[in-house]
C-alpha cells in the first residue's frame, strides 16, 4: 500500500488540478461573455446612431447621411457593416460589398444578438434591431468583425494557462513540503518502531501529535506487558531451577545411605534419574545466563552478541579450541530474536564442544535472503543410524558424556519456529559431527 504522503499528496494534487482546470474555464468563458457582452453594447450604440442618420425623401425614398456615420462603413471589409431596411427599400454599407446578411424579414424581432461568417470568411457578431421612428418601422442590422478580439481572448487565455500552470507547480511544491512537515511526526515514530524493533529503544516518544497519541501510548504499554511477561518467565525458570537444586542435593545424598548398599539396581537407577534432573536443571540455569537481560524482542548483534557468546564457552571448556569464520553484510544485526539466537548458538556449540577431542569451527554465513550457521568438531562423530535419532528429545547417544540430549532437539524447535532447516551429517572438514543450519535471513532496515 503506498504511504500517507503519496496518497494525500496525489489527493491533494487531483484536488488542485480539478480546481484550477474550473478556474480556467470559468475565467475563459468570464473573458469571453465580457467581450461580447460589451462588443453588443457598441453595436447597439452603432446601431441607434445609424436610426439616427437615416433619413426618407420627399418621394419617401430611404436614404443615409454620411456625414454623421463613422468612415469605416465606407472601407470595403473593413470589419464593421450595417444593415438598414425600411419597407421595401434597403440600404447596404459599402463595406459590405455585395455580401448579404442572413436576415428573415418575415419575422418581426425587437432585438437579436447573432454570430455570423461574413466576408472574407470573418466572424461577426450581429445584432438585429426593430426601431420605430415617426411612425415608421426600420429594421437595422449592425455586425463587427470579432476575430481580432478572439485572438486577444486567446492570447490572454494563453498566458493565463502559463501562469495557471506555474501557480499549480508552486502550489504542489508548497504541498509537498508541508506534507512533509506535517508527516514528520509519524516519520520519527517510524524511526523509533525500527530502534524498538531492534531493542535500541524501551518505548517510544510519546511527543506526538495528538491524533497518533492514543496510538503510541498503546504500543508502550503492550510493548511493557510483553517485556514483564518475558521477564516473568525467564525468572520463574531460573527460581525453578534453583528450587529443584535443594531436593536434589538430598536425593544424591541418600544414594549414599547404608539401607541401599544391598539393593544395587535401584541405587544405580536413582543416581541415573538424579543425574538426569541435575543435568536438565543445569542446562536451564545456563540457557538463562546465556539469554541474557536484554530488552524483548532485542535482535541478535553479529558485533556484539557473538564475542560474549563465544568468550564464554571459552571459559567453559578451557581445553577446546574454538575457532570462529564470520561473513556478514555491512549491517551486522539480524533479524532473528536475540534469546533465540543465543540459545539456538549456545546448544550447538556445547553439543560440539563436549563431543570434540580439541578443536570446534564455527563458521557463520550471510547470503542473501539466508544465514548459514555451521559447526564442525573433531570428535568421533556419529554413525548414520544414529544421525535421526539425536533430534529425538532426551535423546543420548553415549551415557558417559556429561548431557542430557535435549541440546539439539531445542535447536531443532527453533530452527523450525523461524522456518529453517537443520542438517547434520559427517564432516568432511574434521573428523566428528557437522551441524548445518540455514535460517530466512532479513536485515534490519
């Protein structure tokens, strides 16, 4: 969907577009009715000046003085003409030539306003009037040539259309930079959803306008829900842990007690079972200190999040060599939740780490539209029978490695929440296991 500013700057462009093409017309039309509406007003002057030069002889023929008309009606086609008939008689300006007027006698009219072609295929606008003057009815008929007033018309409309045009690109850029100002608001809380996105912020700024207030206001206070919830959770899963400690203490403690020495089997299966909670509740202690306190929803930093990650199986397996191969793009946060990655990250490489004799490669990958996450160790590695059944929850392919199975099965949930694959097969590159994960990769924008 296109953003507010394109679809209120098109609205407001439309708008504007249909507003001034009105304005043209209506202005066109103004100029134009103007025109004529005075071009009449002469002619009608013309045409009672001319009633009042036409005269009627004795033998009560109908003629003109011209001494008291405008010279102009002597030019041929001068652009100005009349018309003068009085019973059967006519009279004729000499501009006209021999052109006739397109008049119906038969019609008694007081007044009629006409366009015409006259001669020379010029445009007149005429007027036929009914005069009575002592008596006697004369119909007089006065044109103009309007060609030269339509050119003038049309060079005004021209001009106008230039000007129209220049005050309409003014008007949208004016728009354009107030929409902008205006939007600049939603472009910052924009801004603040990415950093929000990405953990770089704990809420947004709630100096907005007040028709995005209610809006922002409700994205804070989901936005705390979600992080106490989060926070709840992993705090009852630590309090967990540390409460289970307690009674396992005891549980061992009792596996050494004298009343069990005869009964060897249930002795053995309660050290077994004991072991297997300890490991569980071990595995939930580190996976909480591995997550971290980062905000939720925080993304994984291929910068910062990954030295710590590493630095601390260092520490863990003092005796094991892990070496790390990074290729990222110039924006080294992932969009992948950083608890995920983290716990994702930290199971695949304490699985390889307990497995492997000394060394551990972990190389991580940005391609395109995927992340590449491999591990390689150098272990005894795993026969292909046994490949499908690692993913098995709780499942353990030797009991005398410190675990519990459940490393891999949580990678493979993750991996599948986010829509990837997990592989594991020999590695070609050492001699043990080599886990393979690809994962939808987005940078952040």
């Amino acid at each position: 969907m296109a953003s507010l500013q394109t679809r209120l700057g098109a609205g407001l462009f439309i708008s504007l577009l249909l507003v001034f093409a009105a304005l043209w017309l209506l202005v066109s039309n103004a100029t134009r009715y103007l025109a004529e509406d005075y071009l009449y007003s002469r002619l009608q002057h013309d045409a009672e000046s001319l009633l009042m030069a036409t005269q009627l002889g004795p033998a009560g023929e109908l003629f003109i003085d011209e001494s008291r008309i405008n010279s102009i009606y002597q030019r041929p086609f001068s652009g100005h003409y009349y018309y003068i008939a009085h019973e059967n008689q006519e009279l004729r300006s000499r501009s006209l030539w021999d052109h006739v007027f397109p008049i119906d006698k038969t019609i008694p009219v007081l007044q009629v306003r006409s366009r015409v072609s006259g001669p020379q295929n010029q445009e007149l606008l005429l007027l036929v009037s009914d005069y009575s003057r002592d008596g006697k009815h004369f119909t007089i008929a006065v044109a103009e040539d309007f060609t030269p007033i339509e050119k003038d018309i049309s060079g005004f409309q021209r001009r106008f259309t230039l000007a129209a045009v220049f005050m309409l690109a003014l008007l949208v850029v004016l728009q354009g930079l107030l929409l902008r100002t205006s939007l600049r608001p939603l472009k910052r809380v924009s801004d603040e959803l990415r950093k929000l996105e990405r953990g770089e912020l704990s809420r947004l700024s709630e100096n907005v306008p007040s028709e995005i207030t209610p809006m922002v206001k409700e994205i804070n206070h989901l936005f705390t829900v979600l992080v106490q919830r989060l926070q709840r959770s992993r705090n009852s899963l630590g309090d967990l842990a540390h409460a289970l400690k307690k009674p396992l203490t005891v549980l061992k403690q009792l596996t050494s007690e004298p009343g069990l020495d005869g009964q060897t089997d249930l002795k053995q299966q309660l050290v077994n079972q004991t072991d297997h909670i300890g490991h569980i509740t071990d595995r939930i202690l580190k996976r909480a200190r591995l997550a971290g306190e980062g905000p939720g929803g925080a993304y994984f930093s291929l910068d910062n999040d990954l030295p710590d990650l590493i630095q601390t199986f260092k520490l863990l397996y003092k005796d094991k060599e892990i070496r790390l191969t990074l290729e990222k793009p110039g924006e080294a946060l992932v969009a992948i939740d950083r608890d995920d990655m983290l716990e994702l990250l930290g199971n695949v490489l304490d699985n390889a780490c307990k497995w492997s004799q000394k060394q551990v490669a972990l190389v991580i990958a940005c391609k395109k539209d995927q992340l590449v996450i491999k591990v390689d160790d150098d272990g005894s590695g795993v026969d292909d029978d046994a490949l499908k059944d690692i993913l098995r929850r709780g499942a353990r392919l030797d009991e005398t490695v410190h675990g519990h199975g459940l490393g891999l099965a949580i990678v493979s949930d993750i991996v599948r929440q986010y829509g990837g694959t997990l592989k594991l097969e020999h590695s070609t590159a050492m001699s043990g296991l080599s886990v393979c994960l690809k994962l939808p990769l987005k940078i952040p924008s």
